[in-house]
C-alpha cells in the first residue's frame, strides 16, 4: 500500500519498524522492537493528548478508551504485516466492529450526548475512532485478500449475523436521549449493543482452535480488556445521566441498567482472555529466544 493512503499515523510506525529491521536479524528480535516502539511512541501521544488537549477531567477516561482501542487495532495489524499471517483473527469480529463505528461515528461528528465533556471531546475521541476504523478495514483487508491462504475460516464459523437484528431491533426499542434525537440516540444504541457482542466470534473460533492465543494478538486483546474498563468506568456512572430528571420514567431506568450492563458485560467477555494474558509472563511456556511464543485458553470442552 502505498505510504501516503496509510497516513502519517501508520507511516510513523513504518519508519520506526524499518530502523529496527534493519539492525536485527532474526525475525523475533524485530518483532520485539517494533512492537516496543509502538508502545513508546502510543505513550508519547497519549502524553501529548492529556497535557494539550485534554481539561484531565474524569470524562477523559472515555478518550483513554478509544485510543487503547485503536492502539490495539494496531498491534493486530503488526501482527498480520510482521508474521505474512491472519492465523488466530476472526473475520467476523472486524466486521462487526466497522458496523459499530459507522453506526456510532455519525452521532459523536454531529452531536455530543455521548462525548468526554473535556476538550478531548471536540475531536480527540473521534479521531481515534476513525483511526480505529481505517485500521480495521485494512485488517479485513489481510484477511480477505492479502494473505487469505493464512484466514482460518473453518474456525470463524460463529453465526454472529443473526444477532445483528437483535441489536437494530433493541437499540430502536430502548435507547437514551443524551443526543435528545430518536435517530442518533438510536444509532449510538445501535453501535453499543453491536460492540457487546463483537468479540464473540473472535472468543468462538479461539475455543475452536483449543484456546491457543499468539503472542501479538495477545496484546490485542488485552487493549479491547483495557478498552472495556476504561469505558465502564464511564458509563458507570455516566448513564445516570439518561432521563436525568429527578423523577425518571421507568422507559429511562431501563435504558440507564441497559448502557451500564452492556459495558459490564464487555468486561465479562474479554476478562478471560485477559487472565491469561497476564499469566503468560509468569508460567507460560517459552518459546524461541525464551519469550512466551503462544497463550492456552483452558476452555474445558470440545466443539
């Protein structure tokens, strides 16, 4: 892909990666550094962020969350262009996730219901999720076209479409009013509820493999765990604010536990995978080099 279409963002992790391949010659120790880059260079703008862009406001921590998220795109997307591989990448949880933000990204352009009060709302926070969205349709990418030949499709077999009119259907049914318009409360309900259950066929097809997790994608899945905290710990108490009359019908009470359990259960859902992410380190097998090559989810049946 040619440099200017991937954008100074991926272009400055080029740069980096292309520094450190050429001083390394095995192929981990590359991996190594490119990947510590990264987390340099995202905690360099995380920095930037909070000092000039940010009031450092609690409502910062929905921002926070949208940029681990998106760092976590890109650490799948290393994974892919360092390994020529998708083995382990669900298909169907990136798809699931373009929905969610092409459903959420018009409500946060044009109304702010739903936004970090700070200044990090004003654009921060949708930049990092377009990022993410960029990101992701390049993942798709990979795994459709570039290096189809490694896509498990026989493992991402999860019916996750079925559930999608489930999640238009609810979010129509019950939704807030922070935007105080049907159409963007209902859209942004709409991307919330297709976020819940985007990681399932990525959860699915690991459990169908036997619950072995790869080193980078690893590190993917503990920036959606991080992702999940980061925005329960908003929403926690941020969906009282839903029919913030002091009095609130039972139709607003409903939508309130509704946006609360969501984020709830996100964590749940990606809580197992970050069990063992952490617990690699400590007792996990070492691969070559002596670094942990592969994580093994226990899932205790057979499917």
């Amino acid at each position: 892909m040619p440099a200017a279409a991937r954008g100074p963002v991926l272009g400055m992790f080029d740069f980096f990666e292309s520094i450190t391949s050429g001083s390394k010659s095995s192929d981990s120790a590359r991996e190594n550094v490119a990947v510590g880059c990264a987390y340099v260079v995202f905690a360099l703008v995380s920095g930037v962020v909070l000092h000039g862009f940010s009031d450092l406001d609690f409502s910062t921590v929905l921002t926070a969350g949208a940029g681990v998220q998106c760092f976590g795109f890109y650490m799948l997307l290393q994974k892919a262009r360092m390994t020529h591989s998708v083995a382990g990448i669900s298909s169907k949880t990136l798809e699931m996730y373009v929905l969610a933000f092409m459903f959420r990204l018009p409500c946060t352009c044009l109304r702010n219901g739903y936004l970090p009060v700070d200044q990090s709302g004003d654009w921060v926070y949708q930049v990092a999720d377009f990022s993410s969205l960029l990101i992701i349709i390049q993942l798709i990418y990979c795994v459709q076209k570039k290096y189809a030949s490694t896509y498990q499709k026989e493992y991402d077999t999860m019916p996750i479409w079925n559930a999608l009119p489930a999640c238009i259907i609810g979010g129509i049914l019950l939704h807030g009013d922070l935007n105080h318009s049907f159409m963007f409360d209902t859209m942004w309900t709409i991307a919330m509820n297709i976020e819940t259950v985007a990681m399932l066929p990525q959860l699915w097809m690991l459990v169908r493999k036997g619950g072995v997790v790869e080193a980078l994608t690893a590190n993917y899945v503990a920036a959606l765990f991080a992702t999940s905290c980061f925005k329960l710990s908003f929403w926690w108490y941020g969906h009282e604010e839903i029919g913030h009359e002091e009095d609130p019908t039972l139709y607003h009470l409903m939508a309130r536990y509704w946006v609360a359990g969501c984020h709830v259960l996100q964590v749940i859902l990606s809580a197992d995978f970050m069990f063992h992410y952490l617990k690699v380190p400590c007792g996990g097998s070492a691969g070559p080099g002596g670094r942990s090559a592969e994580m093994v989810l226990p899932t205790g049946m057979d499917i």
